[in-house]
C-alpha cells in the first residue's frame, strides 16, 4: 500500500474515531437517564402508596399526586425562565461594561 494511501485513510479513521467517542458519550447518557428513570418510577410508587395510606382514598390519593406533579412540572418552567433571565441580565451588564470602557 501507498504512503498516499494510508494518509487517505486517516480522516475517515479520525471520524470513525470521533464518532465511537460521541456514541460511547451517548450510551452512557443514556445509561444515566435510564437509572434516573426507574428511581423516580421507584420514588412516585413510593409516594402514591403513602399518599393512599395517608388520605385513605385513592381518588383523593390520586388528585394529590396529579397536583403535585403539576406544581413540579411549573417549578422547572420557573427554574427555566429564572435561567433565561439571569443570561438576559448577564448579557446586558456585559454590555454596560462594554459601552462603559469605550467611554
């Protein structure tokens, strides 16, 4: 084989490279979420029976756990838009600063 052969190989090689990387980062993401996954199923069984043994009535039980899923669910949109803002106001003192040393 060529020397110009094998040097025509080497980007194919450095892609294949960087792709197993970037799938072995994504087996092991997914590893992560599938483990976070069957902790909170393990978490909200846990939470559903001690909320029938407390209310004593699984529609009662019921409405409590699709309430509190629903405060959780609006607590990461406000955690979200709290991020959103914070990057807003970096953006801007960065700005500031800015339009400040070229004063």
């Amino acid at each position: 084989m060529s020397k110009s052969a094998v040097n025509d190989d080497a980007p194919e090689q450095a892609a294949f490279a960087a792709l197993e990387g970037v799938v072995g980062q994504a087996l092991e993401s997914l590893a992560g979420l599938s483990k976070r996954a069957q902790s909170a199923e393990a978490k909200n069984a846990e939470l559903s029976e001690l909320v029938k043994r407390f209310t004593g009535d699984d529609a009662e039980a019921g409405r409590m756990l699709s309430r509190l899923k629903r405060l959780e669910e609006e607590n990461a949109d406000l955690r979200h838009r709290l991020q959103l803002g914070r990057a807003g106001v970096e953006r801007m003192i960065a700005r500031i600063r800015f339009l400040e040393n070229q004063a």
